[in-house]
C-alpha cells in the first residue's frame, strides 16, 4: 500500500545550516508517495514487518493531520492528562475517534504553545491502529534544540540489536494548519515488546525516581503485565550485599550481560538523565522477560538530553546495580569492553556522517517549523556542540578504556 509522506528537499553535499525560506509546508508542496517494501535501505529491527517502518527510517517529515474540536481543546487545556476525542488522517486512512492528550513533565506545553502529544488510537474504538501501531507519541523537543537527540540515540542502541524504540520526525497539522514539526518515537508497548522479545507476556515497568531498594519498589510505575513485584523486591534485596555477593545473588533476577550492554551504550551516547546516572534512576524501563527465566532487562526511554559534554565521566554513577558492578574488576573490566566494541561499531558505520545527513535532511523543516522553540543560531550552535561529542567521546575514554 502507498502511503502519503511529506518528504523535504535536502542537499547531502552541504552539512552547513543556512536556513532559507520560513513559510510553512503544505500537503500539496511535500507529498511524494512511499514505496513501503524492503528495498531502499529502509532499517530492519527483529519482528519488525508492519508498513509503518518507513515512518522510522528517518528519511522522511510525514505528515499526520490532527482535529480537535473546540470543546476538546478546552477540555486539555482544564485537564491535559484526560484524553479526549478527536480524528487522525495519515494519508488516505481516516480515523475518526481516538485518543488525545498532552504529555510531559518538565517539557509540558500547552495547545497554545507546543504540546508534546500522546494519541491512543484504540481509546474509543476497540483495536483500531495504524500499520500495527495502537498509540503515536509526538515529543516536543523542549530540551532539545537540534531535534537529533533522540533520532540518533535510540538509532544506536538499535543498530547494536538492543531493544529500543524506533524514531524519526513527524509534522502534525491541527486542524488543517500546520501546528509544529516533532520527534516521533515509538511508544513502549505490548506491540512494541513483541517485536523485540520472544514472550512479551511479562512485565514492564518504567524507572521514574526509584533505585532498585526496598524503599522504592512501590513506585516503580507499572505498564504492562501482571503487577507481580516479588521480582524486584528480591533484586533488591540480592543487591543490599556487597560486590561479588551481590553480583552473583542477583544473577536470577537481572540479566547483568544485557545491563552492561544497555549502560555501555548510554556512555557512547551521553545518557545521564538515565539510570544508573540519575539519582534516584529514571528515564527508562525495565522489562521482565519470561523466556529468559523472568530476568530484567533495560529499555532506553526520555532521550532528549543524551549527547551533552563529551568529557563526563562514565563511572560517575548512582544507581545501585552499577555501583555493585563497579565494585568487582571484572564486571568494570566487562563494561570497558562492551564501550570500546560499541564506539569501534559507532566508527565503522561512521556516525558523524550520520548526523551529518540527518542534520541536512532537517535544515529545511525545522526553519519551517511554526512554533520552533529555539532561535535558528541556537540550533545550529547546539548540533555543533552534538558532533563535536561524537567525534570527541571516544578521545575522552581513553583514560578509562586503558586501565
């Protein structure tokens, strides 16, 4: 089936940002037809079959046409985590009642500046979806000025086979007039567990504040599956020993190759408003994986901030399973080699190029962008000091990766 995309002129051989004109796209300027084979380059993840895939491959600004009644628009503006009732069109398919709310926490915009959007498609409609997915979330890059954070981020773990969410950049009209230009990341979900596991039947929880002690295990803030905590409670309580104790009493419980892989790539790509940097952890899930004896594995989540200062120590951490790590030599030495295969990877596939591609492809719609947040020098300024740590992260690790 061809889907209306609105792809936007890029010139490959330029990566200078010289922002032209500002006027905004229309559906008839930008409408080019997506071929949604396999062909083309298009990434491919495990389980991955459903014709939306194109929509994250990234090469693409589509176009989801948004409708809220004014009834509903008072409705969010008196109750923005109560979803209400509006209509979505994505190419030829019409879908005329899902659900519509704002999102956020220190990103939160109201209707009247720019909303970060959450639309559940199969609120009012039972299994109504698009393409396979049941629910869109629409980012609004309020932490982010150069709009390449999460594309780039959750695009490496992936490319590692580490279970992500796949992303790319999305217009949404709002009533037939463009509203704002947005990172479009897949919701973490049952579809989204299938995907990426071979029994998505267990349990997910994202990490909002809590650690891994008995403390915090009520908080832990469940998303899918039975709301079993026995697991964690017993994660905890294995990870209250010392070191190798430790590391050897929560083996049952946490899967510690998958954790290391998961931090590793965290360090390549400066997530530390995550666990186990934040303090207490946050910013991810944790999804207990039935075919795996029920072990934890992690889930990056909220990766708008990742790429800050090139220099930051990776060690510098909080979350108790990596200081347990960081206790025995041999796990610290296992984490150093999982860093050092994740960046000589990074460089074989030439990651600044990738950005540099990626940075060109979004020139256009993000000096079109209506409600842009940042002035166009700060974002130009802001994917500088972006390639400036990719290309210096790994310099800054050779003291730690020598050791």
């Amino acid at each position: 089936m061809n889907l209306i995309l609105a792809l936007f002129a890029c010139s490959a051989g330029n990566i200078e940002l010289t922002f032209g004109d500002t006027s905004r796209p229309s559906v008839e300027e930008t409408a080019p037809i997506l071929d949604t084979g396999e062909e083309g380059g298009v990434e491919q993840v495990p389980g991955a079959k459903d014709p939306i895939e194109e929509l994250f491959a990234g090469e693409s600004v589509p176009i989801f046409e948004l409708e809220l009644s004014d009834a509903a628009q008072a409705a969010l503006a008196q109750d923005p985590e109560t979803y209400v009732e509006g209509a979505l069109t994505f190419g030829s398919v019409r879908l005329e009642r899902v659900g519509v709310r704002l999102k956020g926490e220190n990103s939160f915009q109201p209707l009247s500046q720019k909303a970060a959007f959450k639309i559940k498609l199969d609120h009012y409609v039972e299994d109504q979806e698009l393409y396979g997915l049941r629910s869109l979330t629409f980012n609004n890059l309020v932490s982010d000025a150069t709009y390449l954070h999460e594309w780039m981020s959750y695009r490496h773990f992936r490319l590692l086979e580490l279970p992500a969410a796949r992303t790319g950049h999305a217009w949404i009209h709002l009533n037939g007039e463009p509203y704002s230009l947005y990172a479009f990341v897949e919701t973490i979900d049952r579809r989204f567990l299938k995907r990426w596991f071979d029994d998505p039947d267990g349990t997910l929880w994202e990490l909002a504040d809590v650690d891994f002690q008995i403390g915090y295990i009520e908080s832990f803030q469940l998303e899918e599956g039975e709301d079993n905590r026995e697991l964690l409670v017993n994660l905890a309580t294995a990870l209250a020993m010392p070191g190798e104790k430790a590391i050897e009493a929560a083996e049952p419980y946490l899967n510690w190759s998958k954790f290391l892989d998961f931090w590793a790539a965290e360090i390549v790509v400066g997530q530390f408003d995550s666990y186990p940097y934040s303090s207490p952890g946050d910013d991810c899930h944790v999804y207990s994986d039935p075919s795996d004896g029920g072990r934890l594995v992690f889930i990056p989540h909220g990766m708008d901030e990742t790429y800050g200062s090139a220099s930051a120590d990776p060690v510098a951490v909080y979350g108790l399973a990596a200081r347990r790590c960081l206790e025995v030599q041999s796990c610290e030495d296992e984490l150093r080699a999982k860093v050092k295969d994740q960046l000589r990877l990074a460089e074989e596939r030439d990651t600044a190029a990738e950005f540099d591609d990626a940075r060109t492809r979004l020139r256009d719609p993000i000096a079109e962008d209506p409600r842009r947040l940042y002035d166009l020098p700060t974002v130009t300024a802001t994917q500088a000091a972006m390639r400036t740590f990719i290309t210096e992260r790994e310099p800054n690790l050779s003291r730690w990766l020598s050791k």
